[in-house]
C-alpha cells in the first residue's frame, strides 16, 4: 500500500469516526415544517419620534426575546435578518393570534394620570405626534376618557407577573416592579390619582399600549393623598382570569418597542404535516437509495458495490455536517439531501466510466493503472460540475429566505459531502479491492474490465449525431415554444409567497365539495376566496390578506361544514413581502444564468459558455412552461427545483465540454463537429447511468415523498429529462455553430488530464 493510499485512508476513517460521533451526540435542528409550529417575521417601521434603524431593530429585539420567554415557549427562536427584520419561530404554537397579538403590537406602553371622562365626540379625537398635553381614548368598557400626559413609560418597568393571591380573596393579579426613577414617578402619579374622591374617574391610572387603554385600575382607598404607592412596586387587580392576568403581565413586562413592528410573513405548520414529511421522506430516500446501488451494482459489480458503501459514508458525512454547523433542515431541506445521493452518484459514475475506457484502451497496464487514470482523468469534470451546482446553492443561501434557504444550505452540504465520498472514499474501497490477487485474476468482477451494453452498441453503430445539428436545433426551439406558450395562455400561478395573501389548508373529517366551500366562505363575508380539494378529505383556501381573527372565521366555517377539521398550514405573506419574494426570485434566476456564464467562459471559452447557458434557459423556461400547462403553483419550492434543475444542466453540459476540450488538445485536424460528435458518443454512458441513478430518487420521492415533495420530484423529473436532452442537442449543436461563426480556433487549452493521452470508445 502506496503512502497516498495511507494518508486517504487515514483521513476517510478520520472523517467518518468524527461524524459518527457527531451523528450519535448531536441532533440535528428541524425546522418548524418539519416540527410543527409558528414561525411570525416582523418588520420594524418608521414612527413619528423614532427612525427604524439597525440599533432600534437591536432593541426591538431584545423587547421581544422578554415577550417571548414570558410566553413559556419550548425552545423558542428569534434572530435579526437584514437591517429591520425580526424572525420569531415558536415551536408547537398552533394558533397563532395570541403570539402575534402579543409579538405584533407596537407596544408604545405609557402610564397617563385620567383627567375625567369625555363626551362621544371628543373620543374621536387622536392623539397628535408629539406628547399632547391631554389626549382622548375609550378605556376598556369603551367609555371615552380624558388623559393627561404620560407620567412613566414602559422603559421604566422592571418586570411584571401574573400571580395569584386566595388567601385574600385577591385572585389573579398583576405584580408590578418598577426600575431606577420608575419608582418614584409611580408615587408621584398614583398620589395625585389619591386625591381624589373614591369613585371619581380621576382617581384611576391608565396603562396605555398602541394608543389604546389596556387597564385603567383605581387607586386603592387605603392610599394616602400625595403620598401614593412607593417602594417601587404595585398590585393591579380587578377580577382577572389567570388568562387576563397573564396577557396584561406579558404587555406590561414586554416593555416598550422603540419603533412600531409589522408582521409581513406568518406560517404555521401543524405536527401532525412535519411528522408525515420526515416519515415519507425517510422512506423515499431508503427506497430510493436502495434502488439507486442495486442499478450501480448491477452496472460496476464490484466497485458498484464499494460506490454503495460509499453512499451510506455520504449520507452520515452529511447529517454530520448539518448538526454540527447547526444548520436547521427544512421540508426542502430534506429533499436536497435526498436528492444529493444522487448527486455523489454522478461522481462515482464519472470516474468507473472513465476507468473503462482506460482499461479498454491500455488492458496491460491492468486495473489498478485504469483506476488511477479513471479518477485523475475524471477529476476535472467532476470538479467543474460541482462548483456549477455549488454556484446554485450558494444563490440559493444569499438570496433566498426561509425553507428555501435552507435548500441551499443542505445542497451546498451535500455537494461537498459527495464529491469526498466519491474522490476520497470510494477511491480508498476501490485501490484496496483492485490491489486484491483474487480480484485481478477475476477483471470482469469489478465492472471495469467491462465496457457496457451502452458502449458496446456506440461503437457498432458510432452514430453521427451532430450531422443533423440544426435539425437537433429546429427540435429545441419548438420544445421551447409549445412550453412558453403555456405561460401565454395559461399564465403562472404564483404561490402566496410571490402575491402575498394568505394560504390555509386543512384535513378535513368528511369529504368536502370544493363549491359548497366556496359559498359557504361567501356568505362568511370572503366572496374572492379561492378553494381547491386534493385527495378525499384535504382542501386548501387562498385569499387576499387576512388578520388572524378573519382567519379563525374561515376555520370555523370549514370546521362547521366538513364535521370537523384539523389545519395542516397556514401561510401569510404581506403584500410588500411578496413584492420582494418575486424580485429575490428573478434576482436568483438572472445571477444564476449569469454566474454560470462568467464561469464557464473562464473555465472554458465564450462559446461554450453561451452554448451552456442557452442550454441551461432553455430548460428552465421548459420547465416553467410544463408547471403553466399543468396548471401547478410557482413557489419558493419551485424555486429551489429550478435552481437545481439549472445545476444538474450545465453538470450535463460541463461533462461534454470538457470531453470536447481533451480530444480537441490531442487532434487539431479533425473538424469541430466530429470532436464534438465522439466527445458526446464517449460520454453517454456516463449520461445514461447518471440520469438513471438520480430518477430511481426523484421517483421514489414522487410517489413517496408526499404531497409536500410531489411537485418538488416532478419538477426535477423534467429538468433531468430535458437537461439530459440538452446537454447533447442544443448545447453541442449550439457550440458548434457558435464555433464555425467564430474566427478564433478550436480551444487548445490543454487539462492535466490531456498530457497522458485522450481516451477513446
């Protein structure tokens, strides 16, 4: 065993024993589409007195982490995003109007001395933008009183509890402390309130949040004129239930936000939804993964097998390398890590193809030299088409938001974690078997002694595929325009994420016809709702904005209608959120195409470049063209499998370039097209095996994964098939035209890999 082959197989047992243990010791953080629960996004605002900048977004947060652990949340979760967003995500919170009620307030909270009681029409004045000497509110009975200016704020709270007295007959009741000056201006406030005779309206103190009076206690008999309440502390009480008690505490005790908030996104994800997701997904990426070794068994034998074993090492790097990034795994999420076994596939496959042609080509040199070459020989493709797809993620990360962005993140883990498995793992498993006596007496065992059904046909038949280019070309366009003029006619129905409005979908106990819903949420006062049922007893409703009280009437009127039942989602998105989501969106697509471009251009030439990233639109535009027709939802989901579908394109796309580029370095004579045509000949098998490993997963997943990923798979399903389609027939073809136009040579640009001969079928 050569000191190389030592030093990986130390790092691979080094990788895998730190992974193992992290896989064991750490868990992996779930994101609240796979836990259940509500996640609530507040955008911090202007206000007349206060600039929503990054310091009074750190404030707010730090206003709201108190309000949030005064909810007694498990596990709760808030994090700044951007200069003036807020992210909350509060675990098995299913109804969300108390936590938004609570987190959504501006919470501008003051304690007024009341001046008396108002006349019906002074109640419709407001208070002016800077401190009025007396403004005019309702009180909590709706009775409109007179109030002086603010005497505390909530900044002079120190804490406040609900809490509970029997002894005294008390009941629940708020204990209120207060902080530094906070006490005495409290004395000062209620000693003027004192004065005042038992009864009279101005013997009370209003606590005031948002312009609205949230309590207005009296001032208890036993205190002494002028003298007040001191000690820096003080009881509200008034007959509350726990509950009362407990929501006024968490106002009072929240404090005062310095700018005012709004929530632009809100979603609430049942447990019972995540549950079956992780389930369906497990059982898609077993099944799938099973399917997927036993055809690259089937295919490689033996080094198939070792590729298998490699697999399984991919899947714990992986989710080592999630929990150990802390990184949390969204419902998109999981199907990228599914989806990148097939990934470490396509390297595994590059390198034993390559490794057949080396020992076809040089069978003397027996099978170890045909490996060593196989994996030297591969390595360039294999890198290009990586760092393409890192390029995907990457945008995915900075641009995206929420479970999208967690795609990105669990892509990029995944990209890397199987280019080591297949570079480093699989390579020591496969140096080990080949060194074997009993293995190299035996060549056809390990799959490279054997050229392949697909290659044996190619070179009976040596097809020349690129003498009908514009033909190929012709094809490509019409594709192209029967899929575009879907998006004319049919249009694209953005999702709630793009729009803004709000989704809501349910399990119902019954059946459920989707226009009895419809009228039924018509005479609730909501005629533009739209409804859609999918299977036998779930229904999904999207309208235009709703507040949380106007959504609990849409679930009270599916509930009376169906029997009953259970909300498995709830999307809200603001309507300058969704305005965003759609730039982010495009801002992706068009950074995308155009690091791609840059890329390739450098890695390649111009005309390469072009060629794969008018290749690459002309698979996404196909792409979106079948989701019109299909009539199927444009979302952050959708997004994610565009994105992807781009990446897997250009892989398709690098993979033949680079052939073009090795044999055009050995043989300036041959024209263009015939390089072209063998480099695409010499490549296929690797297409074929590789398209083939990644469908047994998007199938399983499809079929398995649940209604959540179906549509997922089934984007990726098309992009696979017609980036596989063309790779070969538009982007070769496309080069080829390119190149006869261009007045520049073929490119000569010689890859390590070139100086040691040019591999033939």
């Amino acid at each position: 065993m050569t000191r190389a082959i030592r030093v990986r197989a130390f790092f691979a047992l080094a990788v895998l024993a730190l992974s193992l243990y992290i896989t064991l010791s750490v868990p992996v953080r779930l994101g609240l589409d796979l836990r259940g629960g509500t996640q609530i996004v507040l955008e911090t605002r202007d206000s007349p007195t206060a600039k929503a900048d990054s310091e009074a977004t750190d404030r707010t947060l730090e206003v709201l982490r108190h309000r949030i652990d005064a909810l007694g949340v498990a596990e709760p979760s808030i994090a700044r995003s951007g200069d003036n967003r807020i992210i909350v995500e509060l675990p098995g919170i299913q109804d969300p109007r108390e936590a938004a009620d609570v987190l959504g307030r501006t919470a501008q909270l003051a304690f007024h001395p009341v001046l008396g009681t108002a006349d019906a029409g002074e109640a419709s004045r407001r208070p002016l933008p800077k401190k009025p000497a007396e403004l005019v509110l309702p009180d909590e009975s709706g009775q409109p009183v007179r109030l002086g200016p603010s005497a505390l704020t909530g900044a002079d709270v120190d804490s406040a509890e609900a809490r509970i007295d029997q002894q005294s007959g008390v009941g629940w009741y708020v204990g209120v402390d207060f902080k530094g000056a906070g006490g005495d201006a409290w004395a000062r406030l209620t000693g003027e309130a004192a004065c005042r005779p038992a009864g009279d309206p101005a013997r009370r103190v209003a606590i005031v949040l948002d312009d609205k009076v949230i309590s207005s206690p009296q001032v208890n008999s036993s205190v002494a004129c002028r003298t007040g309440i001191d000690g820096g502390s003080t009881q509200i009480t008034g007959s509350f239930s726990r509950d009362e008690a407990r929501e006024l505490g968490l106002l009072i005790n929240g404090g005062a936000l310095p700018v005012p908030v709004e929530t632009v996104e809100q979603r609430t994800v049942g447990p019972t939804l995540g549950a079956s997701a992780i389930e369906a997904s497990a059982r898609a990426a077993v099944i799938g993964t099973a399917l997927t070794s036993l055809f690259i068994i089937a295919v490689y034998r033996l080094l198939g097998a070792l590729a298998a074993v490699a697999l399984a090492c991919y899947g714990v790097i992986s989710y080592a390398a999630l929990a150990a990034l802390g990184a949390t795994l969204t419902l998109p999420g999981l199907a990228g890590f599914v989806l990148a076994i097939g990934m470490a596939v396509d390297a595994n496959v590059l390198v034993f193809e390559r490794a057949r042609e080396e020992y076809a080509a040089r069978q003397s040199k027996g099978l170890r030299a045909a490996l060593t070459a196989g994996f030297r020989n591969a390595f360039s493709a294999i890198a290009d088409s990586n760092i393409t797809t890192l390029i995907a993620a990457g945008l995915l990360f900075f641009l995206a938001s929420g479970p999208v962005r967690g795609f990105g993140v669990t892509l990029g883990i995944g990209v890397l974690a199987s280019m080591l498995s297949a570079l480093v793992i699989t390579r020591v498993l496969a140096d080990y078997a080949v060194a074997r006596r009993s293995v190299r007496r035996r060549p056809r065992l390990t799959g490279i002694a054997d050229t392949g059904k697909v290659r044996d046909w190619l070179v009976r038949r040596n097809p020349d595929l690129m003498r009908r280019r514009r033909t190929w070309l012709a094809a490509s366009a019409a594709a192209l325009v029967l899929a575009t003029s879907g998006i004319a006619l049919r249009g694209l129905d953005f999702g709630v994420e793009f729009t803004g409005g709000r989704l809501m979908e349910y399990a119902t106990s019954a059946p459920v016809d989707a226009d009895r819903a419809r009228d039924a949420l018509a005479d609730a006062g909501l005629p533009r709702a739209v409804v859609q049922t999918s299977g036998d007893d779930d229904l999904s409703v999207r309208t235009d904005q709703l507040s949380n009280a106007e959504a609990a009437k849409v679930d009270k009127t599916i509930g009376d209608l169906a029997g009953g039942a259970d909300k498995i989602r709830d999307e809200l998105i603001g309507p300058s959120l969704g305005d965003e989501l759609r730039r982010g969106a495009l801002i992706a697509l068009a950074s995308a195409l155009a690091a791609q471009l840059l890329y390739l251009a450098v890695r390649f030439r111009w005309t390469f470049g072009t060629s794969a990233v008018a290749a690459m639109a002309h698979d996404a535009l196909i792409l979106v063209g079948v989701f019109a027709w299909l009539g199927k939802p444009i979302d952050g989901v959708f997004l994610a499998a565009l994105l992807t579908v781009i990446g897997y394109s250009v892989n398709d796309s690098v993979v033949v370039f680079d052939r073009i580029r090795e044999l055009s370095a050995g043989d300036r004579r041959t024209p263009f097209a015939r390089l072209a045509n063998t480099a695409i000949l010499q490549t296929l098998p690797r297409t074929v095996n590789t398209g083939m490993g990644a469908v047994f997963i998007l199938c399983a997943l499809t079929l398995l994964g649940g209604d959540s990923l179906t549509d997922f798979a089934l984007a990726l399903l098309i992009g696979i098939v017609v980036g596989t389609y063309s790779s070969m027939f538009t982007a070769a073809p496309l080069a080829i035209e390119l190149q006869a136009h261009s007045t520049n040579p073929p490119p000569s640009t010689t890859p390590r890999s070139a100086t040691r001969g040019a591999a033939v079928i």
